[in-house]
C-alpha cells in the first residue's frame, strides 16, 4: 500500500445536484456507508449465523430433554410439545453411579492444571535467558526451540509411551502431565521471548546496575510486565489441553482413574445406539468450561491464536 | 483415586515442581552473590532437556522404526513407505487426507472472510462474531458430538408409511421435503465432506477473527479513497479489501490446511475412520494401537512431519511479512 490514492473527482450520483462542498462529501459517505452495510448483508449475517449456531442449540435443547423423548421425537418437537428435565444432568454429574461422568471431570480439571502452569513457568524461565541473558549458543538454541514447533506429536506418542513404561510412570497423571509440558514448551518459549524483547533493555540494564541479580529482575520486574503474554499463552494451553483427545487417549488409558472428559466422551460416542442423553450433557458439561474462558479473556486469546497455529 | 486423591495429587505435583524451582532459583541467586556470572544454563536447562526428552529424541526413534516391521524385529528399509503410497487401503487414506487439506481451508476463509465483511461495523458486531468464533472453543470432540447428532439416522422404509421419526436435524430436512434420508457418516464417499463440514464450522470462527482483525488494519484514508470514487461494495471488496489483507489470507489458509493434516479427534469420534474415512493422523493412531504394524504407523507420522514442514515454513514467512505492514 505505497500507492497515494487519486484525489475524489466524482463525487457520486448523490453529490451531482444542487449541494456543494462537504455536504456532497458528508451526504455521499452517508450513502456510501449505508451501501456498504447494506441489508442484504445483514440477512446474509444473519442467516450464517443462525446456520452456526443452530448445531449446537440443538444439541443443547435434546440435553435438557428426557431420555426417552431423545429417541422417539426430534428436539424441535419441544416448540409444540415443550417437556424439560434436569435428569440427564443429574445421572452424569451424579457422585455415585456407573453412568456418571464425574470422576472424568476431576481427571480434566486436575489434568489441566499441572498442564498449564508448568510450561508457563519453565518457558518464562528459558524465554528470560534468551532474551535477556548472554551464554555461548544461546541464537542457535533459540532457533531450535523454535523450529520444534513442527513436530507433529504424533511422532513423538510411541517412543514416550514406552519411555513412561520404563520408569514406571505410564497410565498415571505424570505421563500426562509431562507430555503436555513438553509439547507446549517451544510455543510458549517463543511467545513469551518475542514479547520479553519488546521490553526496554534499560529496564533491565538499570536494574543490573542497580545490583539486582537475574533472579531478582526476573520475579520483580519480568512477571508482572508480562501478565498479557502469560494470559495469552495460558489460555491457549488451557484449551488445547482441556480439549485434547490424542495425548490422553495415548497416556492416560480409558478407566476413570485418569482418563479426562473427551476421552469419555469418545468411548460413549463409540458405544452401540448412542446414548444421547449422556453424551448430549456430557458434552455440555465439558464444553462450558473453555466456553466461559473463551468469553471472559477473548482478547488475550485471540492474541495467542495466531502464534499457536502450528502447534501440535 | 476418589476425588480428594487426586486434588492431593495434583497439588502435591506443582508443590513439588515449584520445591525444584524454587532450588534452582536460590542456587542461581547464591551463585551470583559469589559473583558467578554464568547462570543461564540453570534458566534455560530444564526447557532444553525436556524438548530433548520429549521431542528430539522420539521423533529420532520414530524414524528409525518407521524403517522396521510390523513387529519392529528385522529391518525392511523404505517398504513402509511404499506401502503408504501403493496399498489401496492407505491410497484412500491419502485421497481423503488431499480432500481435507484442499477443501476445509478454502471454504472456511470464504466463509470468515464474507462474516467478517458483512458484519464489520454493524450494530452488535461483537455479539455476532462472538457466536461464529465459539465452535473454536469447543473441543473437536464436543463439535463431533454435536454434528454426529444432526447427521443421526433412523431406519427409514420407504415402501412402509409409518417409519420411527427422525432425530436428526439433517434427515428430518430431507424427510420434510420429501426425499428419503441418508445415513450420512456411512455413504461413501460423501461421508468424508460430512467430516470436513465439522472441521469448517469450526475454523470458520478463526479465519473470521483473524481476517477482521486485517480488515480493520487497513488505513482509513485508502477505504474513504474508494469510497470518495464511488467503488461498489463488490469493487471495494475485490480491489481494495483482498489486496491490503492478502499476506493475512495466506497465512489464515496455510494455518488451516496444517489443522486439517493432522485432524484426527474429529474422523476418529464420528466413524473411527471406518466407511472410508480416514486420514493420515488417524490411520497412524490405528495402526500403531489397535492394528499392531507400529511399522507402518510410524512411516504415517513421518509422513505427516515431511508434509507439515513446507506449509509452516511457507507460513511463517507469510506470517513475518504480514507483521511487517
């Protein structure tokens, strides 16, 4: 976009009769602008949106229906005929039953925890030295970190499955843990160095002078500078964990013992005549979680997406 | 475990992974108090020996296998490979890994990018981005779930006149006007655009995100140009929109296109990647848990790393020359 545009000479078939000067301008942006923001955008807008929306309205409806209702009528027989019930709700958040999912929630939840603030953690640490720390192939190691992006973790499933196995820690929380500390380690590094470097280098050189030690500079004056990052890394490897199938179906097994939500979700998926009145609750349940965080820190997310996209 | 074992756990992990750092903290800061200036390794160690533990060093071992048999005893040198590449099975692997990588990207940006438009600047446009870009934070299992729901199918007769209802959002549109319904996730090889459809609904809401981010970059002077010359919404779009986020566009698609390489919750929740659907990322995971050729397995992951890395290179570089503007 180096190009200057042409000075307007028509001014459009608005501005053509008796008015003169800004108001041609004035009337002619008005014109414009309503053109632009035509109503035929707005329908279009509209009906994408409701074709977007109307997938998981309906699943969300038949969540709230009888289990039988589920089977017998579909879940727009509820405009004519409405009949809601909180049961299904009830059977999977339920403490003790065989149908209850709630022992898979736990497993989410303490999954993901350990999950998000260990890499958060040792890639500030590493992001830190990189960016603000001199030692002997300290480019080189950077570039290497980053180009790890591209492993696809399927590559990496068999051999840490077996390495698990060895020191006795397959099939436990540690397996999951670890394994997504290490595949979110080059992203975070990344991230959070490219942000570390927009910091002032005075900052830090004044803080040096000052006799503050790496230590010291780190927790008083990196951290809290880099809140935003933090939060765009943090949701993002919240997501991707609390979201994940493949790493959990690899190292955590199917039983409840460690296994998360998605992982229950896809054996009840796979199960003869679908339980729709589990999964339909199920999948709400496990969906409202990332959904609230999406909804309350969208702008730190969306900053986070974009570097993120390769990941995986 | 009950409940309270595992928050135990939990806790008890990060007391422990924060005693380590903790350590390794106090140690650099003594170090320094004696003057010691070398203490980056102590920052940067832990990172470097879990990517080496946790990815150098299995993507080396995945390649070496990817050269073994089934069994992984005696070496078979690049059979693997040409298996992937000439048994049918696998070519219907790679013809629908093609579809994917081909069809979702294209049809989401179109997608995100008429949303973005129509709405940019609209009353509540926030509220309407907002319900696009959800699927986004709904798991890939969630959203399979969700559409596995309208593509249900309940045994039709066509020559009875009282079949059970359908249940299915899907079908019940087909039954209403008048045509018979369709077991979608089994009729080939329709069934794999019914899965790309999955995939569309959700990386629509982040090319929209990202394209309207673009949208709203490009300099106010040069839309009020255009506008000044009296360009139709269809000229500005084509001649003034397109151009200034073109480096956005690419990078949306290629980021799209390497999703869509390594899908695999999607295929592997709605049809197990039965019925002629599978994908690479999930013929990988099948052959390597449940059909037992770890062999072939690890050939298919590598595969997906050889075809991954040109898109990320091509999109990083994308991706700087889209920042640079």
């Amino acid at each position: 976009m180096t190009t200057t545009p042409p000075p307007p000479q028509v001014v459009g078939p608005a501005g053509a009769g008796a008015r003169t000067g800004s108001g041609d301008v004035a009337a002619t942006l008005r014109a414009t602008k309503k053109r632009l923001t035509s109503p035929w955008a707005t329908f279009a807008a509209v009906v994408l949106a409701v074709l977007w929306t109307i997938p998981t309205f309906g699943l969300l409806v038949t969540s709230f229906r009888p289990a039988a209702d589920i089977n017998a009528t579909g879940w727009w027989t509820v405009l004519t005929s409405p009949n809601f019930t909180l049961e299904n709700y009830q059977t999977v958040m339920a403490v003790d039953s065989s149908q209850s999912l709630l022992p898979f929630i736990i497993n989410s939840v303490v999954i993901t925890i350990p999950s998000v603030v260990l890499p958060i953690f040792l890639a500030t640490l590493a992001a830190y030295s990189f960016a603000w720390m001199q030692f002997r192939g300290r480019d080189a190691l950077f570039v290497a970190v980053f180009a790890l992006q591209v492993v696809p973790i399927q590559v990496t499933l068999i051999p840490l499955l077996s390495l698990y196995a060895d020191i006795g820690v397959a099939g436990t929380f540690w397996a999951v843990w670890i394994s997504h500390t290490m595949f979110g380690l080059p992203l975070a590094v990344f991230l959070l160095h490219n942000f570390m470097r927009e910091i002032p280098g005075e900052l830090i050189e004044a803080a040096r002078v000052d006799g503050a030690g790496h230590v010291t500079v780190f927790f008083r004056l990196m951290l809290p500078l880099l809140k935003p990052a933090l939060a765009a890394f943090g949701i993002y490897q919240f997501l991707w964990v609390w979201n994940d199938l493949l790493v959990a179906l690899t190292f955590a097994g199917s039983s409840n013992q460690v296994a998360p939500m998605t992982v229950a979700l896809f054996n009840l998926t796979g199960t003869r005549g679908s339980q729709w009145f589990l999964l339909s609750a199920g999948a709400f349940v496990s969906i409202i979680v990332p959904a609230l965080v999406f909804l309350s820190l969208q702008r730190y997310f969306v900053r986070g997406l974009l570097a993120g996209s390769v990941k995986g | 475990m009950n409940v309270a074992d595992k928050l135990v756990a939990m806790v008890l992990a990060l007391v422990a992974f924060a005693a380590v750092i903790g350590l390794v903290l106090l140690v650099v800061s003594l170090l320094e108090r004696r003057g010691v200036r070398r203490v980056a390794w102590f920052f940067v160690g832990p990172t470097v020996v879990l990517l080496l533990i946790g990815l150098v060093y299995p993507a080396g071992r995945t390649v070496v296998r990817s050269l073994y048999d089934a069994a992984g005893t005696s070496f078979i040198g690049l059979s693997n490979y040409t298996a992937v590449f000439s048994s049918p099975d696998q070519l219907v692997v790679l013809r629908n890994t093609v579809l994917w990588v081909l069809v979702t990207p294209v049809v989401a940006t179109v997608v995100g990018l008429l949303y973005a438009i129509w709405v940019n600047g609209a009353r509540g446009e926030a509220a309407a981005k907002a319900l696009i870009f959800l699927p986004m934070a709904i798991s890939f299992v969630g959203a399979s779930i969700i559409w596995k729901f309208v593509y249900e199918y309940r045994f039709y007769d066509p020559t009875v006149a009282n079949n059970p209802a359908q249940i299915g959002l899907l079908n019940q549109l087909l039954v209403w006007v008048g045509l018979p319904p369709q077991q979608f996730l089994l009729n080939q090889p329709w069934n794999n655009l019914f899965l790309i459809v999955v995939m569309i609904w959700i990386q629509a809401g982040f090319a929209m995100t990202i394209l309207s981010a673009a949208i709203k970059a490009i300099p106010g002077e040069i839309v009020e140009a255009a506008r000044l010359d009296g360009v139709t919404a269809s000229e500005m779009f084509r001649f003034v929109t397109v151009p200034a986020i073109r480096p956005t566009l690419v990078v949306v698609l290629t980021t799209i296109a390497i999703g869509c390489l390594k899908v695999f919750d999607i295929v592997r929740t709605m049809t197990g990647g039965l019925y002629g659907t599978s994908v690479v990322a999930n013929e990988f995971y099948t052959q390597s848990f449940t059909a037992g050729n770890q062999g072939l397995g690890a050939a298919l992951a590598v595969l997906l790393f050889i075809l991954v890395i040109p898109i990320i290179v091509y999109n990083v570089r994308q991706l700087r020359r889209a920042e640079a503007r």
